[in-house]
C-alpha cells in the first residue's frame, strides 16, 4: 500500500507566505497527538535572501515506523527574484537531494540524487512561480486589505513543477495559544494540488509572522502552530496513518465480483461535490449533499475523458523513463508482445515478480530506486510500471484510490489506499495493478497524478472523509 510522505509541499507552502525573524520553531499536531516540528529561518546576506526550512515527523504505517524529514533553502534577491534552491528528503528508506541554479533567460540547471544515482539536466523555470521571499512579498500587503483576492505560483522541488495559490484576506480575529492571546489576521489559502484542491487557513500578526496554520489530513486536521526551540525535544506520538483512511466495506466482496460491474454508493462527510472525480473505468452519479452512486465497469467500454499529454510519455523524478536500465528490462519483458495492450501485460506480470520484497518499509520510491532494490509497497509498483511503458512509448499515469482487501493489518473486510498505474491503449484509459493479482472492480479511483507524491497527499484527504453505504453487482 501507499503511504503520506509529501506532506512537506503543503506545510512549506502554508508557512512561508510572512516575514520570519533569524530563526522560528512550529509544533505540528494531527488531532491532539504531537507528531513532529518544523524550524525556519531567514537571513540576507549582500542583498541575497537566504531562506532554509526543516521539517520532521513520526507516523506509524501499519504498525511500520515511518520517519520523514525535509530540508529546504532557497536563494532569492531582495525583490524576490528566483537564484537557486535545494532540497533533501528522507523517507523511510528511500533518500532523494535535488539542487537548482537559475541560468540565463528561465533555464535551470538541475543535479539530483536519488539512492545511488545522480543525473544532472536542464529544466525551463515554471513561468511565474516564486520561492519563500518572493511569497512572502507577494502576500506583505494582503493585511491591510480585506477580502482582497492574490493568485500566485509557488515552486515545489520535488516535481520541479508551480503549484498555483491562491490568497484571501479574511478578517482580522483573536486567536489564543497557549496562554497567550493574539490579534489575528485571516488569511485562506487555496492550492491546486493534483485534482482536489486543498484549502489551508493561516493565521498572522501585525507584524505578517506566522502564528498557526491548519490544513485538512486524513479527514483531520494537522495544525502547524508557533512554538520556541523546546519543540524539538519534546515527546511525540506515532499515529498510524491507516488508523484513519481505511474505510469499512459495507459487507465482503465475492472474489467472483472483481471480475463484474459494481455499484456503490458512496457519501462524502463534508458534501463533497465530486469535482475532479475522474470516470474513466468508472461513473460518478451525484445523488446530492455529498452522496454518490458510483458504477465501476472495467467490462465496458467508456470513451475517455482526456487524451494523453506529452507528460504523459515523459521522464520526471519519479517516474524515470530515461533509466536505461528500465527500459532494456522493459524491451525484454515485452519481445514476444505484439500489440500495446499485449505489452502492457507482459509490463504488469515483470514489474509484479522484479518487486518481490513487498514492504511498507520504503516509503516512497522512485522507478530507478524501486527497480535497483526489489522493494516497495503499491506506490513503487505503479511508477515502476509506468516508468516502463513510457519507455516503449505507451503513455502511462498514476491513478489513486482505493482497493478492497478481505484483511487489512488488525482489520477485516476494508477498501485501504492505494495507487496503480493507467495506460492509453486501443484509444482508451485502462488500468493495471502489478501489486495485486490485476485490476478489477474492488478498485475505486478518487484521483489521477503524475506520480509525484503530492498527488496522494491531496487525495488522502477525501479518502478520510468517506463512507461507502452499499455495493452490489449491476444487474443486466
């Protein structure tokens, strides 16, 4: 199965809209259980803004300690003008450093690291997208200007992509941590992660600092709240991750039934209306006030929603279909295949037998990572998979949702979070799912991604939110 590990793109995003002073500490909490902290600082040297952020947290997969940490620091001029960035994340076992330099005009030289593999390639800059300080000047004079609306762009190193933003100036209110009481100003953010976008609220003082964020995690909340230097040696707790996004089944579903076309219906607790829902391999009937009917019909053919993007074909951080190794291995699964869909079996049945450790252990994996060391849970399947397709030339994404699993851990009979891989063949989006026996109707989509862990970080959200009410064959 999946795991939470790009929470650092939302928390960074949330936290760095406001002026810092030299150095500041956060407590994060999910619920009421301290999980981690987060340590900023800002300094200006020769008119260079020098802006750095670490975050850390514990969480729990399936009983599997799961440690992430994040390090951020981006160079900017003083009227926030993009230089450079890099970034470490360690996840599990898994290691990922990335570092940029801005190059004349909008290219960026990139080095990354992923296990043992370093590359080094050219990227054009996402047009307006901004790093901490240019944010944060951005985003200076909201205060004074009530229901006031900004749009911004905001980098994320880990894609190498903008996450678009959007700011609103709400009200200015009283807010109270611990003992101490705070004129506040409101401020709501919107950002356009994956196909659910995610609203955080973010609280300041008169002076722009930052005093509390919260975000929705899990059907939750995570708060990121100011603290002093003791946070760091404070006890935490390990929640368990899946404590929270496996969602009963409403009775056990017949083996037989994967193999047909099943309704749900499914309610959302906080009325979701079902935008960005995808329907290839599956329909969404909105019944109202966050209620659903949903057919899932791998027997029938659908036209599909979207044609494939040149994205779709091409190599990122974690999908890499550039490795050489993954593509020779991908040519010889596939030398007796004939047709596409031919090979994209061959693909599933290789990636389901070259992983062969199936652990939560990982964490989250690049293709090459996942490839080189045989291990990994769902999320390594999945862009192993679609790392080789693309290879040969077979557009592929990530889809992520939910399967059914007759015991899950401690738990029985639950739809668990889950992620797979889709590739366009015969002029349509199929599906297919090296870590289990194949794809079928116990398999619910919520999102489709790029593969960047961001995308089932907003997905998550949805998922802790769900009930399903009922599920039966569709009847002739």
């Amino acid at each position: 199965m999946m795991l939470l590990r790009r929470l650092c793109l939302l928390l960074c995003l949330s936290t760095t809209a406001f002026a810092a002073p030299t150095q500041e500490w956060f407590a994060l909490k999910l619920g009421d259980q301290r999980i981690g902290y987060i340590e900023r600082s800002r300094e200006v040297r020769d008119g260079v803004v020098e802006s750095r952020e670490y975050f850390r947290a514990r969480l729990n997969r399936n009983g599997v300690p799961l440690t992430i940490t994040t390090e951020e620091n981006h160079r900017e001029t003083a009227d926030g003008r993009p230089l450079g960035f890099s970034f470490r994340q360690k996840l599990g076992g898994s290691e990922l450093r990335m570092s940029g330099t801005l190059l004349d005009g909008d290219q960026v030289r990139v080095r990354v690291r992923q296990g043992k593999a370093s590359t080094q390639r050219h990227i054009t800059w996402p047009e307006g997208a901004l790093l901490m300080e240019g944010v944060r000047l951005r985003e200076r004079a909201l205060r004074d200007h009530p229901g006031q609306r900004l749009s911004y762009r905001m980098f994320n190193p880990a894609s190498l992509e903008g996450v678009d933003t959007e700011a609103r100036m709400a009200a200015r209110e009283s807010l109270r941590i611990g003992e101490r009481e705070f004129d506040a100003y409101r401020i709501e953010h919107l950002l356009a992660i994956a196909q659910s976008p995610v609203r955080v609220i973010s609280h300041v003082d008169a002076d722009g600092e930052l005093l509390r964020t919260t975000l929705p995690l899990f059907g939750r909340e995570l708060l990121i709240e100011r603290a002093d230097a003791r946070v760091v040696s404070l006890p935490q707790s390990r929640p368990d991750v899946y404590d929270f996004t496996l969602v009963a089944a409403p009775e056990a579903l017949r083996q037989h039934w994967r193999d047909q076309n099943l309704r749900y219906r499914i309610e959302f607790a906080r009325r979701d209306d079902g935008a960005g829902l995808p329907g290839d391999e599956q329909e969404w009937q909105p019944l109202g006030k966050g209620r659903f009917d949903l057919w899932v019909t791998p027997t029938r053919l659908r036209v599909a929603q979207h044609a494939p993007l040149p994205a779709d074909l091409s190599s990122t951080t974690w999908i890499n279909t550039d490795d050489p190794a993954i593509r020779r291995h991908a040519e010889r699964a596939t030398a007796w295949a004939r047709t596409p869909a031919q090979r994209m079996s061959a693909l599933e049945r290789s990636v389901r037998g070259r992983i062969d450790r199936k652990s939560l252990r990982v964490g989250y994996a690049s293709a090459s990572e996942a490839f080189a060391q045989r291990e990994g849970d769902c999320t390594e399947h999945a862009v192993l998979l679609a790392a080789m397709a693309r290879s040969l030339g077979i557009p592929a994404r990530i889809v992520i949702g939910l399967v059914y699993a007759e015991r899950f851990g401690h738990r029985g009979q639950v739809f668990v979070p889950h992620a797979w891989t889709q590739a366009w063949i015969d002029g349509r989006w199929q599906s297919y799912d090296a870590a289990q026996p194949g794809f079928g109707s116990d398999h619910i989509a919520l999102a489709v991604g790029r593969g960047d862990p961001a995308d089932y970080y907003a997905s998550l959200e949805r998922i802790g939110a769900m009930r399903i009410e009922s599920v039966q064959p569709e009847t002739p």
